[in-house]
C-alpha cells in the first residue's frame, strides 16, 4: 500500500493552487509514492534558480516560451516541447512568455506534500 495517494480525478476549478515564489504556483494534479505531476504556472520574467533533486524529472511545456537549461546546455521551449532532467542534474527554467509547464517526478516529491 501506498503511503502518499492522491483522490483519483483533479479539475483545475476545484483543485488548490500553492504560491511557491513570487509570480510562480503550482498544482498538484496526482500522486501516488513512485510518481507525481505537478502543474506549474509562471508570470513573465520569472528566473527559476537552477537546482538538482533526487528525482526524475519529465516536463512539457503546455503554453508560454521558456528557456530550460539540464546540465549546462540551454534550449528554448514551445508549448509541446519539453525536457528531462536525470536524478541529480542541475536544471531550471526562465520564463520568457507566460505559461504553464507540466512536471513528472518520479517516486513523488514527499516535499511538495507538506
């Protein structure tokens, strides 16, 4: 049995938004412990910090242009396009256009949970 499940069905309407910096919020869309997707979305001008976790991380870009830089090497991204970052690996956005992003981590991040 799992120790961290979320309800089956989310809707953006009735799902809770976290603030997790200034012109950045997230949604927790579904979890279970080996996996989670988050919807986060970012005001223009946004500079994520670059940062490394534990996890594995798979992204798509849903609407808005950002940078993402994975290990030093930097692209720009269109809604459809998207990155992975290996467990460890430094990486990050900067959000040059509004938008949303999609996140994958897997297992969950136990962090986002508290």
């Amino acid at each position: 049995m799992d120790k961290y499940t979320s309800d089956t069905f989310q809707t953006e309407a009735t799902g809770s938004w976290q603030t997790i910096e200034p012109g950045v919020r997230r949604q927790i869309m579904g979890y279970d412990d080996r996996l989670m997707l988050v919807k986060v979305a970012f005001e223009a001008g946004v500079r994520g910090a670059l940062h490394a976790h534990p996890h594995s991380q798979a992204s798509v870009v849903l609407s808005g242009v950002f940078e993402a830089t994975v290990d030093g090497e930097t692209r720009m991204l269109r809604a459809g396009e998207g990155f992975y970052a290996a467990p460890n690996r430094m990486h990050g956005v900067s959000c040059l256009e509004a938008g949303t992003i999609m996140d994958t981590f897997s297992p969950a991040r136990e962090d986002f949970l508290k």
